[in-house]
C-alpha cells in the first residue's frame, strides 16, 4: 500500500481528483450510476472489495448508492463538516481513498445510502 495521497499521483487526474482532493464528480454523470449488472465494485486506487451488487440500489440521487458494504472492514468513516454540513466520509478501509458519503436515509435493511462516486469504483462482473 502506499504511504499517503502523494504516492497515489500515477493514477488518472480525475481519479485522484476524487480519491485524494475529495472531490465529488457530477450527479448522473458516472458510469456507475445505471449499471445493475452481478458483481463487485472495489475500490479505484488499491481493488480493495467494497460492495457487491446485490446491496446497490437508485436512490435517485446521481451517484451509486448501496444499503451496505461487502465486508466489515471494507469501509471507514470521519465525521465531515466540510460546505457547512455535517455529513459521514466514506474511505476504502484499505488505502484511505476518499469514496463519498454516508446517509441515514436508504432502504432496508440498514436505512444507509452509501452514495459514492463512480470515479472511485472499478466493477468487477461476476465470471
């Protein structure tokens, strides 16, 4: 794994843009958003798993959403009070990738969003 953001300069401008300056790409615009094809998304910088397909959903919102990681330990969150809102950060629990936000406002079971960039998702389909 590398050491900090700095190290991560080799991966394309707007992937870094996202997964190092948080940043947040523009709603309805990833390729993500509209894919409901079998399989797994992992994080853009390190292939670490991060949801399966069967916890993604339309929230309506522009970005992909999922109800809840693959694996507990995929994901880590930091308080964000950045443009004056309180929100939840999501990280790749392995690299420290910036992904996107965590909502108290998603369906069933877990009444998560985890609305995330698709700039920071590689998809893996199910072979």
């Amino acid at each position: 794994m590398k050491d900090n953001p700095e190290d991560w300069k080799s991966v394309p401008p707007e992937v870094y843009n996202i997964c190092w300056l948080k940043g947040t790409e523009a709603p309805f615009s990833g390729q993500h958003n509209k894919n409901y094809e079998e399989g797994t998304y992992v994080c853009a910088c390190c292939e670490n798993p991060l949801f399966s397909s069967h916890a993604k959903y339309d929230s309506g919102s522009g970005w992909p959403s999922f109800w809840e990681s693959k694996n507990p330990g995929s994901l880590s969150r930091n308080p964000d009070t950045s443009l004056g809102m309180t929100r939840i950060e999501v990280l790749c629990g392995n690299c420290g990738a910036h992904l996107g936000h965590e909502f108290e406002d998603g369906p069933p079971p877990t009444g998560k969003r985890l609305c995330i960039n698709s700039l920071a998702l590689h998809f893996q389909p199910k072979k």
